[in-house]
C-alpha cells in the first residue's frame, strides 16, 4: 500500500475553506506530503496558491478550478472543509432565509466543488474527494436543525459521488468529527451557552469533554491527518470515518437539559 506522500506527492490539491480551522491544517499537511495546495476560501487573499471563492457560486468554482488546472495540472485531490454553523435555536424560531443560506454554503457549496473538479479527475482516471461531515450527521442536536441537516446531506452527497465515480478512478469518503477545539467548535459552545441563560460556555466545553471516552475535545490536527491518511486507500470509497473520542460510543446528545438546567 502506498504512503500519503507516495499517493499525493505531486498531485494538485485543492482544500476548500482553507483559511480556517481544519481547513488549515489540511493546507499544511498536504503539502508536507508533496502536494501542490490550493486553499479556496471565501476569506482568502487572492494570491498565486490563495483564492477568494464564493462556493455557493456554481461559476465561481467551475473559474477557480479552472485557472488553478491551467496553472498547475488538473485536480486529483479535494478536500470540502467550508461550513457555517448558521442560526442556532428551536426548530419554530428558525429563520427561511438562514436555513435557505446554511445550506448554500455546507451543501450547495460542497456540491459546487465536486462538480467542478469531476471532469478533470475523470480525464486523468484518479480523484480524491473527501468532505468534512460531522457526528451531528448521524444524530439529532437541539437548537441545531439547520447545521445537523445539512450534515447529514453531505453524507447522502459522499455515498451517491462515490457510487457514479468508482469505477472511473476516483473516491469519495466524509470524515466526521465530533467536538473539535477550533473556531467553529468553540463559536458553539457559546451560542448553546447564552441560548440555555444557565450554564457558561466553558461549563458546555466541560461537559462534551467528559462525554467522550477520552475525556477532552478533538485536536484539529487529528482531523487532518486522518484526512491526509485516507488518500493512500484506493478502495476505501462511499463511507464516513468517525474521529469522535469515542463519543459515538455513548449518547452523542450531550446538549439536552438536565433536570437542573430547566429549573
């Protein structure tokens, strides 16, 4: 079996939602193992590996991928990382237009991605895809309707993707991490926190923690190395890699009020 440097060691990599979290880890250990990365991103700064891209835009990616192709050789790696967490609150509070932009972004935008770079891998017989899901797209989550199902869309995406693209070289596989200690996490945390008015958001960080088998939250470099390692497996295609600390294990819905909470 090839090693991650021997299976992407010179292809071109394109990382979408580069600039943060785990997007950016990706960047750096992709290109530790020999990749040519570009990050796309709507926060990115134009500049020759850096691409300010609006994924919700069809156009926008069919461009970027196209001028990155012209540059440096087709696409035979992509990693979709761009997620918003979008509104937080009960499902008869949420605004349309919100959920409507949710999954502009995590879904529409994942979609955007993979089509645009699917002509390209096809022509060369060997593609890469993998999409950051999450254990909320195994699961329900109070206060969380839009991100949890736009969660679970992407893993419906990765299996039909990785079903039309098999037998022409090319994978597609979702990593689902659970709590990570990152932006996007802690944002979280936050927002559950002054949605309950009872418990702080570092109480919220706690109690995740010391609901997963390891007793404390993802490391965001874990998530990217699992990513980078799951690039040598040709014929890992169409399934979801959980990186949990074992939260899975037991009751994933750790945000439910206690007894003590609703008095």
């Amino acid at each position: 079996m090839e090693s991650a440097n021997q299976a992407i060691g010179g292809r071109v990599a394109v990382v979408a939602g580069g600039v943060g979290g785990i997007g950016r880890a990706v960047v750096r250990l992709l290109a530790r193992a020999g990749a040519v990365v570009h990050s796309v991103d709507v926060h990115d700064d134009d500049s020759s590996t850096g691409h300010r891209v609006d994924i919700r835009s069809a156009e926008e990616c069919r461009n970027v991928i196209g001028r990155i192709a012209d540059r440096d050789g087709p696409v035979g790696v992509l990693v979709n990382s761009a997620a918003v967490l979008g509104e937080v609150g009960p499902v008869e509070s949420l605004d349309l237009a919100r959920w409507q932009d949710t999954f502009a972004v995590n879904v529409e935008g994942t979609l955007n991605m993979i089509a645009a770079v699917l002509p390209g891998m096809y022509e060369q017989g060997f593609g890469r895809i993998i999409n950051i899901a999450s254990m909320a797209g195994e699961y329900g989550a109070p206060n969380k309707a839009a991100y949890v199902a736009t969660k679970h869309a992407i893993l419906g995406l990765t299996r039909t993707v990785a079903l039309e693209a098999g037998t022409r070289g090319v994978t597609c596989n979702a990593v689902s991490p659970s709590w990570v200690d990152v932006g996007l996490g802690r944002r979280q945390f936050v927002d559950i926190a002054r949605k309950s008015g009872e418990v702080t958001s570092e109480e919220i960080s706690g109690r995740i923690a010391q609901s997963s088998a390891v007793g404390r939250l993802v490391e965001v470099d874990e998530v990217a190395s699992i990513v980078v390692d799951i690039l040598k497996h040709p014929s890992i295609t169409g399934t979801r890699i959980a990186i949990d600390g074992g939260v899975g294990a037991g009751s994933f819905n750790i945000m439910r009020p206690t007894d003590s909470d609703e008095q």
